[in-house]
C-alpha cells in the first residue's frame, strides 16, 4: 500500500528569540555579564597591540563603568568595533566561516555582549568608533518581541569620538536588575571586587578601570622567590609546558610568612591573615577564571592532599593557560569557571597537586615552629608571576616525561633542624587573656611572647620540682 506523504511537510527549525532573550541569560550572574562587556574592551586593545611588548602593554586604556537605579553605561578608548568585524558583534552565535577569534580572546560562542545586554534592560544603544567606522546600533524591546525581526537597525553616529572605542547603554532594566543597581554601594562594592581581582593582571598591566567614579586596585597574587645561591631556600614550584597550540605556566608557593597560632586568633581579619588570598588562581588569557579557589576543583581534599584549613593559609597556586586560539582553553561558556571534563587541564591539576605537597610537607614541618620558618620566608623577595617569568631561568629545571609533558623545578625547602634524643618539644594553646594575665603576672608586661611565658611557667615548676 502506498502511504500518503503530502501531509508531511518541512518542520520549522527557525531559533525562537525569545530563547536567546530569556533563556540565555539564565546560567550568568549579572556581575559576570558586566565582565563580558568589560571582556570586549579587553578584546578591543587585543586587535590594536602586541600583547607580548613590555610589562605594560595594556597602558593607556581604560574602561568607564557607571551603573544607576535606571540604567547601565560602559565607555572605553580601546579601538572599537571595525565594520568589517559587525555580523560578529552583533549576530546571535558564531558563524562557521567566520575568521578565527582575537588572539589573546577567550570568547568563543559569540554570545557575550548580546547575553549581557539581554541580562539587564529592554534597550540598548551601541555606540562606536573605529578608524573611519563610526556607527550606532539599537536594540528596543519591539526588537526584542517581534518573532520575526532578525535585523538590527544601523545607522552613522552623529559625533566623531575623540579616541576610537565602544559606549553601551542600556536603559529600561529588567526588575531584578535595577533593584541591585538601586543598593548602588553595596553592589558596587561586591562588584569592584570582582573586577579587582578577576582582571588583576591586566590591570597590573597598565590597563584602567573604574566603576562609578571609584579606579578599581588590582590585588594580583605574588610569591616569594628567594634568588640567592642556597640550594635550600624558599622557592615556588615551577611547571611550564605547551600543548596543541596552548602554553601554560604554574608556579605555587609561599604568598606570605607562615602564620602562628597567636597570629591566627588575634588578626585573622587582618588581609595578610586573610583566607581570601590563598588557594589557586587561573588564569586564561590573562583573566582570572578562578580566584584563590580552595576546592577540590584545585586539587584541595583529594589525591592525598588534606581539605583547605588554615594551617595553610600561606599557600597561594598560579597557573596560566594561553592560546590564540579561545576554543582550546579549559573554561566554561561564562568564561568565569573551568571546565572539569577538560583534559589538559585534569593533567595540568596532577602538577598542581604534586606543587602542593611540597609546601603542605613544609607547614607541618615547622608547625609549633612559625617563628623559625617566617625569618626564612622574609629572605625571598616577593614577585609578580610576570616577574617569576624572568627569574625561574636562574633555576635548573628537569623534563616531565608523564602527559602533559614539558619541565618543572622542584624546590628543596629548609627543614628544621633535629632536636637531640633526650629533648621534646612541648606545644600547648590558651586563651588569649589567660596568656596576657600570666605575662603580667611573671614580667608585668601583658604583651610579653608567649612562647617565655610558657618557658617561664615551665622553668619555674622545674625549679620546685627538683627541691
């Protein structure tokens, strides 16, 4: 029997918009689709320069954030959008033939800036300058609703910008969205924050930014490298390698002195005490994907390393994938997370892990003995991870013949020095105030070190013992 097919016709696959408008912008917080604009002016100065020129090469852009209870602003001078890069810019996705992305990017799906835009208003107007390219682009909501208007109207810019570069403002914001801006301090803290710390590099790169008035102080991890001719001296480990058009380099160490137990109680509010800086960063491309992540992401509770405590609260891990090409880098579609499933970097977290133990070897070592081991930290000079670029040569690196291959340098740290056979240590905690009675008690000094007050205490049961 022949069966009747006329019924049947094409199904429609045409994308619903209102999938890209809300649905999209579901799994992004609104900071980080603030960092996705912030992420295009980046890409911006990344088409005008030579990234590898100097220790400054973004010097001299800058970016202007400014957020109000009914709109959203972001002005930079860094090179604007060339007509010829538009239908990137502007279309919803990457077309297969599109040229390959920015060296330097991590944008991949050619989703940010229209996900940040539908993230927070209605409307949108893009303003920008690039050459002889002076163009505006609006987005209003009857573009928003209507199924069947793809194209965005385009139209010439009525003034030439002083600097080529990119305003977007966005008016009209979503409920959520102005109820956030409208607590204007608080979230503009949390938010500079952010910006402080997931674009410390570049910022420390000469690239400015501020948000609402306020220029945002990068706060950039740095370890201490001691660089004199010991061979037991405090030095981060090393691993550098490349693989299928990817580099990467991790060093982990020493961020600051080993903190005592008195330290710990008295100023752990204080920064240098603060838990806030330990743990991994990583970066791609020079953003900051994690920060001072202490989880097993990082390799923390698992493959024989203890969960995170602050015993090593002055442990800090770097470590830097880059690529032209953004695809072959380890992070999520929000560029503000690594991507688990990835190999490269499940082979890059095993060197990670095996940096860490070294210096968790080191803590429990000296534990009781921080004293000690802080005049050995202060030794080393403090360095940026640019700057441990520059001196990691001065150190005799080994190949790695395990997957993902490269070479590393393993440090040999001090150990302390053995006590005879016929002595202990003796190591004991009490309350703050009971110690500074006491101090004052033996020495009438409440601020007197702890460890002679104990000594003292001891020496003087001893005395009595022995009559």
């Amino acid at each position: 029997m022949i069966r009747n097919t006329s019924k049947y016709e094409p199904v429609n696959a045409t994308p619903v918009k209102s999938f890209f408008v809300s649905m999209l912008t579901r799994d992004i917080s609104l900071e980080d689709a603030m960092l996705d604009l912030l992420d295009n002016c980046v890409d911006g100065i990344l088409r005008k320069i030579n990234k590898a020129a100097g220790e400054k090469p973004y010097k001299g852009f800058r970016a202007e954030i400014e957020f109000k209870k009914d709109s959203f602003t972001i002005h930079d001078n860094c090179g604007g959008i060339p007509w010829s890069l538009h239908e990137y810019a502007f279309r919803m996705g990457r077309a297969n033939n599109r040229s390959d992305n920015v060296p330097g990017s991590v944008g991949i799906y050619g989703i940010g800036m229209k996900r940040a835009i539908f993230k927070m208003g209605k409307h949108c107007l893009i303003s920008t300058q690039s050459g002889a390219d002076n163009y505006e682009v609006e987005i209003d909501e009857n573009w928003l609703t209507d199924e069947n208007q793809w194209q965005i109207p385009v139209k010439p810019c009525k003034k030439t910008m002083k600097q080529d570069g990119t305003t977007v403002y966005i008016s009209h914001l979503l409920d959520g969205v102005a109820d956030q801006f409208s607590d204007r301090d608080s979230f503009s803290s949390a938010f500079i924050k952010k910006v402080e710390t997931h674009y410390a590099f570049i910022i420390h790169k000469g690239f400015e930014v501020t948000v609402n008035g306020f220029k945002v102080i990068p706060k950039p991890i740095e370890l201490h490298f001691d660089d004199s001719k010991n061979k037991k001296a405090i030095r981060p480990f090393i691993f550098r390698t490349e693989v299928e058009g990817v580099k990467v380099f991790l060093a982990v160490g020493f961020s600051r002195p080993l903190p005592t137990k008195e330290d710990v109680a008295v100023a752990l509010e204080e920064t240098r005490y603060s838990s806030d800086y330990a743990g991994w960063t990583v970066l791609c491309n020079d953003r900051a994907v994690l920060y001072c992540d202490k989880s097993e992401l990082t390799g923390w509770g698992i493959s024989g390393v203890p969960q995170y405590h602050t015993q090593f609260i002055a442990i800090s891990g770097i470590v830097e994938f880059e690529s032209s090409d953004a695809s072959k880098l380890p992070t999520t579609t929000t560029k503000r997370g690594i991507d688990a499933s990835s190999k490269l970097y499940a082979q890059v977290k095993d060197k990670m892990i095996e940096g860490m133990k070294i210096f968790i070897s080191y803590t429990n070592a000296w534990k009781t003995r921080e004293k000690d081991s802080k005049a050995q930290i202060k030794l080393a000079k403090t360095i940026s991870i640019t700057q441990l670029k520059r001196e990691h040569p001065t150190v005799a690196f080994s190949r790695v013949t395990k997957m993902p291959g490269g070479e590393q340098y393993k440090p040999s740290l001090p150990q302390p020095p053995k006590t005879d056979d016929d002595t202990k240590r003796i190591s004991f905690t009490k309350k703050i105030g009971e110690i500074k009675l006491v101090a004052e008690y033996l020495f009438e000094d409440v601020d007197e070190n702890p460890n002679k007050v104990g000594e003292a205490c001891f020496d003087e049961l001893l005395e009595e013992a022995r009559k």
